[in-house]
C-alpha cells in the first residue's frame, strides 16, 4: 500500500451557491430548486469512504485557512475584497455562474488552504501521493473573476505557495473535468515551468474557450496542450488520449509534481457532462498517471476535487480513484460500471482518433 494524503473538513460542504439549479440564478420562469454544485457529491464520496473502511486506511490532512498572501499570488487585490465583501453581506456572484451566500469567502480560504496542505505534504514527503476533497471547486476562477462554480483557483494557489516555499518547481496540471481549465490556463499561461494540459468537451464551458490554438506565451508558449474531446468520447478515447498525448507531455516536460484536476462529470451518469466514462475508467487513468509519476517524480501526485455532478455515481467514481491512488485492498463495486463499458461507441472511434493525430505535433514544443 501506498500512504495516501486525504484532506476534507466538513465546514468546505458549508458552502451555499443558492436555489439556482443549473442556472446562475432562480427567477422568472426559472423554479428554484438545488444547485448543481451542492455537497452531496462530495459528502457523499467521504461517507462512502468512512462506510468501505478505507478512509481509515488514509492519512488526515488538516489545512488551515489559506493566507491572504497566498490567494494573492494568483488573485487581484480588488477580486478578494469584492468577494470579502459580498459573503458578508450574505449574497453575491463571483463573476459568471459562480453565485454564493455568507460565509463563502471564509469557505473559499478553506477550500483553498486544503489543496495547500495536500501539495505540501506530498512535497514534503510526508505522504505518497494524495487526494484533496475541497469545495468550492476552483478551474474556472481567474484572476479577477470567479467563473462556473469557482471562486478561488485552489490548484494555482496551491502550486504557487510551494513554489514561493521553494518546495517545487516544475509541476503539471493535468485536467480531466468535463469543462476547460480556463483559470488554471490563465495563472500559468507564461510560465515555463508549469505545464497545463486540459481534457474537455469542445467548446462546453466556458463558451469559445479551450481551443488547441491556445498554447501559452512567452516563456510558457507551447505548455499550455488543450484537447478538446468530441462529445460522446468514451473509455477508449480517454486512454488513448492519456496514451498518445497526456504521458509523452508529461515524458518530454519531466515535472517534479503531478496535480490532477479531477473533477468526475466526464461520467456517463453526469448531468452537466456528455461524456460516458465509467468508475474503472478513472481508476485505470489514475494508475496511468502514477507509473509515470513514479517513473518521473518519485510518485509525487496530486489530485484535487473539482466537478461531478451526479450524487450517486460521484462517490464511486472517487471511491476508485482513491482505491488506486492508496493500492488498497478495499474495494467497492460499482453497480454500473459493466453496464456503461458494454455501451456503444466505448471503442474510440475513427474521428475521435483523428482529433489525436491531428493534435500530435503540438508535443513537439513542450520541453
């Protein structure tokens, strides 16, 4: 077994986006129900560990509210005083699709300080490999804006405290949520020592955002690799992207530190998603990623939660990546994870692998 990092605090489920449903706000014709992003998934995926008995084979991590300095090394001054002030008035909107009630900043600084902890005692060595169960979620947040559930970017938070600690310095971010990167793309656009690769359904959210035109600049140019998937792409068209451009990215940049920005609505049972991978397939995406951080890091992974939106199927999904993650002999059934391999079109298919081919020669640039 591995000795894997868990990091959670109950206070993150606190967190209240409001009686939006799918929209960014309830009104008009528009019926208030519960929101997308509500903390069922999560919670849900922790009680499944507590249930299984593995979250008692895992290593607490405890995080601290993250500093303001650290949220400023990613985030306007201004963005954090806007948000300050509207969770204490009790609403507010971070920015686009991002709305909140009181206390959600102090949440955000919690969820944020998680994903720190979780980088560090990777780092430090304190733990293996880990896995940070934090919400609010954070890829879309950009720099003077939240976006799409998100109001403060935990992943590029988390890696620039580590880098100001000295602690590491090359890293990757690999995203896998259904939806672009685009906050974690726009913190490292021109740094060339973060590679930013982000697997999404074309043109989903945000809207004329992810193209593989979108390379990075300056120093960065040629680390930022979007694959833009076609809808309906399943578990033969993720493997083979892991296969023929996520791993020669990561073998040609040979960071010191993988994070996954693992969010879970590429599942087939995702409301928000249209994608129809199963829970194994992010097991056996997870187990590529660790032979390559073991080949190139020294088993140094990360994954941090982000989207899923199903509240039954989000916890086996995470259930089995953390199995992985852990090599831990407990093992949870999904109850349809062979019904959602034997569906049609699992095989990649001849468009989906020509997207690939033609996407190839951008791993010609990343050094």
């Amino acid at each position: 077994m591995r000795k894997t990092g868990f990091a959670y605090h109950e206070i993150c489920m606190w967190h209240d986006a409001g009686p939006c449903s799918v929209f960014d706000q309830a009104g008009g014709f528009i019926q208030p129900a519960t929101a997308a992003e509500n903390p069922e998934t999560k919670r849900r995926l922790r009680n499944l560990l507590e249930v299984s008995g593995l979250l008692h084979e895992l290593v607490p991590i405890a995080g601290e509210l993250a500093e303001m300095s650290d949220l400023q090394l990613f985030h306007t001054s201004e963005y954090l005083q806007r948000l300050a002030e509207a969770s204490e008035s009790g609403f507010g909107d971070g920015g686009e699709y991002a709305p909140f009630r009181k206390d959600s900043f102090e949440i955000a600084r919690k969820s944020a300080g998680l994903a720190i902890a979780t980088v560090e005692a990777v780092l430090r060595g304190e733990v293996d490999n880990g896995y940070c169960l934090s919400r609010p979620p954070g890829h879309h947040a950009e720099r003077d804006r939240g976006r799409g559930f998100c109001l403060i970017g935990n992943i590029p938070v988390a890696i620039m405290a580590a880098q100001v600690k000295g602690l590491v310095k090359r890293v990757a971010v690999i995203d896998w949520d259904v939806h672009h990167g685009n906050g974690t793309q726009q913190a490292f656009y021109d740094n060339g020592d973060i590679l930013t690769i982000s697997l999404h359904h074309e043109n989903n959210y945000p809207i004329n955002s992810g193209g593989a035109d979108e390379r990075g600049k300056g120093e960065g140019l040629g680390l930022n690799l979007n694959i833009p998937l076609n809808a309906g792409s399943g578990i033969g068209a993720y493997q083979a992207t892991l296969e023929q451009l996520v791993i020669p990215a990561l073998e040609a940049f040979k960071p010191e530190l993988i994070v996954v920005a693992c969010g879970y609505d590429a599942s087939a049972m995702d409301p928000l998603g249209c994608m129809i991978l199963n829970s194994t397939a992010f097991a056996n995406m997870t187990q590529s990623l660790m032979e390559v951080a073991d080949h190139l890091c020294d088993g140094k992974l990360v994954m941090v939660h982000e989207g899923g939106y199903s509240e039954g199927y989000v916890p086996f999904c995470g259930h089995a990546v953390i199995e992985t993650l852990s090599e831990s002999s407990i093992k949870v059934p999904d109850p349809v994870a062979s019904d959602i391999a034997r569906w049609g079109q699992q095989d990649i298919q001849p468009h989906q692998q020509a997207l690939l081919d033609r996407l190839r020669p951008l791993l010609e640039d990343i050094r």
